[in-house]
C-alpha cells in the first residue's frame, strides 16, 4: 500500500508529543534543582526491538546513546530467560553495558498494549516469566547530581571507573509495579544526598509510566497494528530522507582533527581524528536499503584511552554522530533510528572514543563529545561549507560543589555545566551565553541555586568580546563567580583552555576559557580547566566560559 503522507505525520506528532510528555512530567516531579531548572533529563520512545521511533526535544547526548540502554536491558531479560513483564522498570547506568557515565541513570520499561491471554496472566500470578513480547518500550534518562565515588557530584578527576560512583548493570528497579526496596536501599546507601535522587528516580518512573498511558490510549483510539504500522513507515521515511540528502553531499573523502586540552592528570593534547567518506547510492523503490554505508565515519588514528576521565564509550560516540548528522536534514524530519540506517560509524576500541573497562569515564560524556561534534563539523565544512557552523564553545564547563549545609547538617552536592558561545554560521551570528550541542540544557537561575545550596552568586553576566571576530561574529560566553557560604570541595571539569573554538571561511577562533580561585586575602589562584580543590568558607570560583569562532573574513574597519 502506498504511504499515506498525511497519517505519516500525524503519527510522527504523537509520537513525539508522548516523548514530550514524558519529559514534562519528570521535570514537574523532580526534587533536583538540576532536572528542575537545567533540565538535565531525556524520554524517547522505542518499538518492540528497541529501535527509537520518538524522542523529546532534549539532550542530544542522552537521545543517541539511550537506545543502546534499551537493548542493554532486553539482552539482560533473555539472560534470564524471559521478557519483561507488565509493571517492570529496568534501571541501569554501567558505561560498559549500555549506560554513557555513572550519573546518567537510565529506566526502560515495556508496554504491553495486547490483551494477555487467561494462561498468561495465570502464569503472571503465579510468578512465571512472561514470554510475551512488549509492543513498545519507554526511556527516561537523567542526570542525577551526585552517585557517590570519590568526589561529590561524581564528575571528579578519577583514574578508574571504580572510584566514579556507584556502578549498576541492568536490573528491575520495579518488578510487576512493585518497588525493589532492597535495591533502592543498596543504591541511596552509597550516594551523598539520597532524599533528592530517590525524589528523581520517582519522577523518571512517573514520566515511563505517563509514556505507557499514553501508547496504549493511542492504541485503543487507532487500534495496535495501525499504530505499529506507522511506526514501521516513520522509520523507513527517516531513512530516505538521510539518504536523499547524503546522496546530493560531493563523493569523496574528507578529514579533520582536533584536540582536548588535557585529561586533567597527564597534561598533554589528546587528538580525536575523524575521516567522513561519502559514497554509494540507495536503490530506487520505498524503503530499500543500501548495499553499503552512503557515509561512513571512521575515528581511526585518535589518541589511545588516557587515564584520566574524559574517555568516552562507544555509545557517547554512535550518539555525536547521530546529533550531527541529524542537523543536516530540516526540522521536521522525524528523529528515528532510521536516520542512521545509511550511516556507518567505525570507533576503534582501546581509543579515547571506545573505551575498555575500567576506564574512567565522567567526561568523556559531556567533554569528548563535544569534540567529537568539532571534528565531524570541521570534515563536513570542507564537503559543504555553506551549511557548517563554527565551532561553539566545545565544553560543558561541568562544575561540582560539595560538602555540609550548615542549614540542615546534611551532606549537599550542586552540579551545573556552563553555558559558552555558539559558533557564528554562513548567514548570521553565533548565540551568545547557550547551550550548544551536545547539551540542550538551561543555565541554573542565580535565585534557585541559592535557594537549594549554601552558595551566594557573585556575577552571572555575558563575556564580552569572547566571541571570534568574523565576516559573523561568534557568541559570547559567560562569566559565573560563585561564594561558597560553608567549607567545601570544587571540582571543575572543562576544555578549550589552551585553544579557543575555530573560525572558519577566515573567521577568527574565540576566546579559550578561565578559571580561577579568589581566596579570603584577595590573592587569585589561576587554574587550568579540570582540577580539584578545597574552599573554606567565604572563597569564590571565577569561570569565564569560551566563545563561540567566527566565521568569514571579517570586514576591515574603517
């Protein structure tokens, strides 16, 4: 039967309508300031193979990588030989087992939409398995501020996985809607602040059961296989449409390279190298598939695995790729697993975007993605120039506060990463004070952070001038200054320290950015961008985030 265009996007905005759903009721649920306010949280909803058919307007980080979570759990069933069932929620976050870095917590439950049979439910009562097949799967995903390890808000400078936080491979959190306490008591014992993250689990559970609801409604009112049909068709027209728009790309072979400042212990660059290959052609007729990759992205020659915390796991990697070629098609474009269908991804493993265990790996989900983003842009600028940004400020400048709040004698743990400057693009200027890329969060408002954590807000102001100059000026970055009204630990984990974000087309780099201490006798301790350090009561962190490059030549003054 031929597709129908109109059903098709009907279908594709109730798909996404529920993944926004989900997020909204996880963000109006949340105890943390850092999914309440930042927003540091993602819903996707997946059909019975795990494949995702919708995602919420969220964390591009989060989205690509969470249906590897999705398949982690469905493997860890068939482990034990049975499906999930009815009222199950698998929870994990193991970078090594579909998870991306310890504080993403991950939640994947099934939805069963099929009336089950009388032996079924028998079989349910009685504590079988069930061998039903889901019909759907929903994800929530959040970024809880602290899960234990060596360092509070669990994004320190750390050699091993093992000194991170708490590690939890694929296990039923909920089983048949009924809440593992024995679980929930083993994870909040190890993290510093356990009333906020069961709060967050709480909600992450409430957005996969609002995502449930809301299938099977849909399901009822269109009936199931009408329902599932279109999900098949979503998937095969995303799928065309990247590779309508991969065809009309110049064949040929382009590369490009960058560098991380440093893993934070060995001061040294670390170089990720990227070579995009645009070949082949889909065969004509609805849904075929090509014979080979019409891109393939190869990381091969990037830096080994470093000791320190920014390696990145396979999935971080697959997840840039797909945020990046998904900013070639246009808006509307559904963001399906069918995307990457024409894409191939080759990560060496032992690398600093393949990761073996047990390596530490924190930043590599919000720093070395972000490089991966620079290196994939500065290749495709060289096929289609005309449609490539410059680089934006190319760090999350993930900063952690930790210690007593002498308000309430508990422990506390503030996260937040810093927005930068977007890159300025071929017809307009970059955004200043954004979030860009890899993250899609807000910057914490001054009034909630005091409110939550013995802090006071010094400055929260744009950087002037940090912006590469340019035929199109690059954004701004932002300046953050922060007192600390009680004894207590900093951690900083940031890049573009030592080189700023590229211009390009003749568009000047913007400005790395900086760090400092001021300590109570006015002295300034000036810090590179991934350090630890100890702060009595009254000192402050200064961080100027970098700018965004410029791009174009830019116009002589008169």
């Amino acid at each position: 039967m031929p597709r129908d265009p109109i059903e098709l996007e009907i279908f594709k905005n109730i798909y996404h309508s529920i993944a926004e759903e989900m997020g909204a009721a996880l963000r109006r649920t949340a105890f943390s300031p850092n999914i309440k306010e930042r927003r540091d949280y993602s819903c996707a909803v997946f059909d019975s193979d795990g494949d995702v058919i919708a995602m919420g307007d969220h964390m591009p980080v989060h989205l690509g990588s969470m249906p590897r979570s999705v398949l982690a759990a469905i493997d860890h069933c068939k482990e034990d030989g049975c499906e999930l069932g009815p009222g199950d929620v698998v929870m994990l976050n193991d970078p090594f087992r579909g998870g991306t870095h310890l504080p993403d917590i991950t939640l994947v439950a099934p939805v069963y939409v099929r009336m089950r049979s009388r032996t079924d439910r028998t079989h349910k009562s009685s504590g079988a398995c069930n061998r039903t097949k889901p019909d759907f799967y929903v994800g929530s995903r959040a970024h809880h501020a602290d899960v234990g390890g060596a360092y509070p808000g669990s994004m320190g400078l750390c050699r091993e996985i093992y000194q991170e936080g708490i590690r939890i491979p694929p296990v039923r959190i909920v089983r048949a809607g009924k809440m593992q306490r024995d679980l929930l008591a083993l994870l909040l014992n190890n993290v510093r602040t356990p009333d906020e993250r069961e709060g967050d689990l709480g909600a992450q559970i409430a957005a996969c059961h609002t995502g449930a609801e809301r299938l099977r409604e849909i399901c009822q009112r269109y009936g199931l296989d009408r329902v599932k049909g279109a999900a098949v068709d979503l998937l095969q027209y995303s799928e065309e449409l990247m590779g309508a728009f991969l065809q009309q790309v110049p064949q040929g072979t382009y590369r490009a390279e960058d560098f991380l400042d440093s893993d934070g212990i060995d001061q040294k660059p670390i170089k990720i190298a990227a070579t995009v290959r645009f070949a082949g052609r889909l065969k004509t007729g609805r849904g075929s598939i090509p014979t080979q990759p019409i891109a393939t992205v190869d990381f091969s020659g990037s830096d080994p695995q470093v000791e320190g915390s920014i390696n990145a796991v396979e999935a971080i990697t697959y997840s840039a790729c797909f945020y990046v070629f998904r900013c070639l098609l246009t808006e509307d474009v559904p963001a399906t697993a069918g995307l990457m269908r024409p894409v191939r991804v080759i990560a060496p493993e032992g690398t600093i975007v393949n990761a073996r265990p047990p390596a530490a790996v924190a930043g590599g989900n919000v720093e070395t993605s972000q490089r991966i983003v620079d290196v994939l842009l500065r290749a495709l600028a060289q096929a289609i120039p005309d449609r490539i940004p410059a680089a934006a400020a190319g760090t999350m400048n993930n900063l952690t506060i930790g210690g007593i709040d002498p308000r309430t004698g508990e422990p506390f743990a503030y996260y937040e990463t810093i927005a930068g400057g977007m890159g300025a693009r071929p017809t307009k200027p970059g955004i200043s004070g954004v979030h860009t890329h890899m993250t899609n969060s807000l910057n914490t408002p001054a009034e909630a952070l005091e409110y939550a954590y013995p802090l006071r807000v010094h400055q929260y102001s744009l950087r002037a001038g940090s912006g590469g100059a340019g035929k199109y000026r690059g954004g701004d970055g932002i300046v953050r200054e922060i007192e600390v009204l009680t004894d207590a630990e900093v951690t900083l984990l940031a890049d573009r320290r030592t080189h700023g974000p590229y211009g390009l087309s003749g568009g000047r780099d913007g400005a790395p950015g900086t760090a400092e201490i001021i300590r109570l006798d006015g002295s300034i301790e000036k810090l590179p961008g991934k350090f630890n350090r100890r702060l009595r009561k009254g000192e402050r962190i200064r961080i100027e985030t970098p700018g965004g490059g410029g791009w174009g030549t830019p116009r002589p003054r008169c």
